[in-house]
C-alpha cells in the first residue's frame, strides 16, 4: 500500500513519440506525457475525440491510487451520463476510498459549494501557517489532509451559467489547488458555453 501523505505532481498518462520526416516513429525517443497537478485546474479538448477524456481521468485515479494514501485521497465525477464514463470509480471497493458520481443540475450546485466549504475549512485549518496542502502534509503525520480531485466529465453539460461562474471562481483564486482540490475538466465543444 502507498504511503505517501503527499499527491503526486505529475501523473503520466501517455506517451509522445517522435516521428522521422516520413511519418514513421523513432524508436529512440519515446517521450511521456505528463500531466501537471500543482496549478488551478487542467482543462483537456480533445475535439471529437471526448470519448478519450474518460478513460485519460480513470487513468489517473488509478495512478493516483496506487502513488498516495487511500485515506487520503477523495474522488468526486462529474458525469451527466450517470456514471457510465467512469466503470473503474463505482468498482472500487475499498472502505477507506472516499468517491462519489455527481449526475443532475442540482448535485453540481452541491458540489461546488461544498468545494467552497472545504476551501474555507482548510483555510482555518492550515492555510495560514504553510503555503498549500504538500508542505502541511509533509510534516502533519496522521494529521495529514485529504485530497479532493474532482473530475468534471463533458463540461459545461450540468452547470447552469451560476454554476459556471462559481466555479470558476475557485479555479482562478488559486485558493483550491492550494489547499489540495485538484479539478479535471473535460470541456466538449458540442455544448453550449
């Protein structure tokens, strides 16, 4: 089992290949994708190719699972397609994984204002004293925080435009990432903005 109080920074979750002036791949260079956790939020477009995203975040969960404390690790998904995106979430049976689907209008509203609550909680809490949630769990022992990674699924379908905008507002102050909420939104250009 993981022992690590602190959330990895980068997950990788692919590979880049080189490719010679003929389109074929060069076998010397294969370089990884990596995928950044220690800013505000990771926005992927994948055009027509939204199907993909899924997978990519059940990836990283995994990943996630298997580098950091369970008990320390809280999962939330945002899937309007009640779930069905994110089979590996809803088989996990451990006791000590925190996850849960998020799947009408009013369960996003829900959920944004408990990430706000959190945000607040945190801020009395530690924020004051260390500069973000790795440098606090670093020396807090069994005293360590939960990271919250929120997976936003086929954004903006769900969000009403009140929504939108306060989540946003957690996103831009910095203060959700700081304080160990790491949001992953797959934004799908067939919705409207």
């Amino acid at each position: 089992a993981p022992s690590s109080s602190i959330a990895p920074s980068y997950f990788r979750y692919g590979t880049l290949n080189m490719l010679d002036p003929h389109g074929k791949v060069i076998d010397k260079f294969d370089i990884p994708l990596l995928l950044p956790t220690k800013v505000n939020a990771v926005m992927m477009n994948f055009g027509n190719d939204v199907e993909k995203v899924p997978n990519i975040f059940q990836n990283i969960i995994v990943r996630l699972l298997l580098s950091t404390r369970m008990d320390l690790v809280k999962v939330s998904v945002v899937d309007m397609d009640f779930g069905t995106s994110f089979p590996i979430v809803s088989s996990i049976n451990n006791p000590l994984f925190k996850s849960q689907m998020f799947y009408r209008q009013d369960d996003v509203t829900q959920l944004i204002a408990n990430l706000a609550r959190e945000i607040s909680e945190a801020n009395r809490n530690f924020s004051g004293r260390y500069p973000d949630i790795d440098a606090f769990n670093a020396s807090a022992g069994e005293m360590a925080q939960t990271y919250h990674f929120v997976f936003i699924d086929d954004f903006p379908n769900g969000f009403t435009p009140q929504s939108i905008e306060d989540l946003l507002r957690l996103i831009d102050n910095g203060n959700a990432a700081r304080v160990g909420i790491k949001i992953f939104i797959n934004y799908s250009t067939k919705n409207p903005t």
